[in-house]
C-alpha cells in the first residue's frame, strides 16, 4: 500500500504571485498603483483607513517569529535609556558645563552600578537554561535599547543566549544595542502593541530607575494586575531610595486611591541575587500549591 500524499495546493502562494507580478508587462493599467497587489502596495498599507491591520500585523509578527523560536516565558527588564555603564560615568561629569549638569550627571553616574545589576540579574536568568516541552522560559526580554536595556541583551550574551530586543521608532534615532539577538529583534510603530509583547510571555519583570517610558510601562503593569487582568507575576523594584524621592506610595494609600495591599504586588530589590531568589520562591510555592491540590 503507497502512502498517502497530501493534495497539492490548489490556489498559488503569495508567494508565487508575488514573483510573478514582478513580470507584467508594462502598460497604464499596469503602472496604476491600483493594479499592484494589496499586500505589496506600501502606500495601500500605510493608509488612515488600514491602521486595524497594522495593529493586527504587529501584534502578529513577533507573536510567530517568538513561537518559531520557542519561547514560552520571557524575563523582562524596564529601566532607564540614560544611566550610564559605570566606567562611562565620569565622562558624564566632565561633559557638564553647568552646575545644574553637573548635579544631574552626578546622580546618573550614583545610579550607574544598576547597570552592573541588570546585567548580573539578565545572566542569572539565562544561566537558569530552563526548558519544558522543548520551550524556553525566562528568555531575557528589554526594549532594545541602550543602558539598562543594554545591560540585560548583555548579561544574556554573556551567558552565551539569546534576548529579545523591542525597539519603538522614535523622532531621534534608537538603534538595537549590540546585544540583542538580530533574529529576536523587533521594531514596533505602537507603543501600545510594544507593551502587550512585554507581557503576553512574561513570567517576571524588574524595574529599574527610569523615565516617563519606566513609568509607564511600571504602572501600567501594576494596574493590570490590581484590576486582574494579568495574573500575579513577580515585580521586581530596584532603586528604594529613587522611587520613594519621586514616587510618595505611602501617600497614595493615606490619599484613599490605593489600598495598602496594593504595595505588595511589587518587591523592593537591591541585588541580583535577591530578585533571582524571589522569582524562584514565586514558582516553588505555584508548584507546591499544584502539588497539594493533585495530590
């Protein structure tokens, strides 16, 4: 008995027509941007009118090209675009050339062994090789760019594994730093599709000092899961003393606009090895939880 073959396809690929549109013969109905096919005709696609197929194609792409790669969980980092290495601090200083600059870079560069933590948490976590069903879990996950992001794509690498690298276009240029995978590096147009890919595998985040982007993507986070909307994952916040300067947490519990259990749904970390231990702990006591109702 031969063995069955499957049914050759019965309409041509994309893919073949593609190609063969590129040997029409010219003519003015040809030449028509009405007569090129939709999926090719970038003019088509950047229009106001196609803006929910944009969203639905950056939501998409990422989503398969992580599945090829077999990631199930990611680690993510948030932080800073502008705490420097520590070896790049001083150069910081000595760029200032005005007393409030100085100032600022002094504190930047007090910040700057966050990069050094990010760093060593990024290959704690790669160091961890974790896999089940032949998926990958805890694969390190930035927004691509420099510092602290820099920092996590670096302790991946250091470890000898891949990292993902969300990059957004913005008005001043940011390329992938150095470290990202190539195949595991995205661009985004929206902000907000950029952060749902943060979090649909993510199974830990840490924080670090930041911007308007860190607090952004910080709060956002923290409001999903007060609302139930993501389930509890360990936050891991970095930098006590930054946060409680520019962020009164015990104010907004004495305002009435939080309550007091919602500060629990984020950790206070100062070492890598404390974050790393936390995130561990999380997911000894699920398995233990699962076991006891199993058993």
């Amino acid at each position: 008995m031969t063995e069955a073959r499957p049914p050759k396809r019965i309409f041509p690929s994309s893919k073949v027509d593609a190609e063969a549109a590129r040997h029409i013969p010219s003519s003015p109905q040809t030449e028509d941007p009405a007569y090129r096919l939709a999926f090719q005709d970038a003019e088509f696609l950047l229009r106001e009118d196609l803006r929910p197929v944009r969203f639905q194609l950056e939501l998409l792409k990422p989503e398969l090209l992580l599945d090829e790669a077999r990631i199930a969980s990611t680690f993510v980092f948030y932080g800073s675009a502008r705490i420097p290495e520590p070896g790049k601090a001083d150069a910081l200083i000595a760029a200032a050339q005005t007393d409030k600059q100085r100032v600022i870079a002094e504190r930047l560069k007090a910040k700057a062994h966050y990069y050094d933590v990010a760093r060593d948490l990024a290959r704690l976590v790669s160091a961890s090789g974790i896999e089940e069903d032949g998926k990958r879990h805890f694969v390190v996950c930035s927004g691509g760019g420099p510092s602290i992001m820099e920092a996590a794509n670096r302790g991946a690498t250091d470890e000898g594994q891949e990292s993902i690298g969300l990059n957004i276009v913005l008005p001043h240029e940011q390329l992938p730093n150095r470290y990202v995978t190539p195949r595991l590096s995205f661009q985004f147009h929206y902000f907000a599709l950029r952060k749902m890919h943060f979090l649909l595998r993510a199974r830990a985040v840490a924080v670090f000092p930041g911007g308007f982007g860190t607090f952004d993507e910080f709060f956002e986070l923290l409001t999903l899961i007060q609302t139930g909307k993501v389930r509890p994952l360990p936050i891991l916040l970095f930098g006590k003393k930054f946060w409680n300067r520019v962020v009164d947490f015990d104010a907004l519990v004495e305002e009435g606009v939080v309550s007091e259990r919602d500060l629990d749904l984020f950790h206070w970390c100062e070492s890598s090895d404390e974050a790393w231990d936390i995130v561990r702990s999380h997911y000894e006591e699920i398995e233990r939880r699962r076991k006891d109702a199993a058993a």
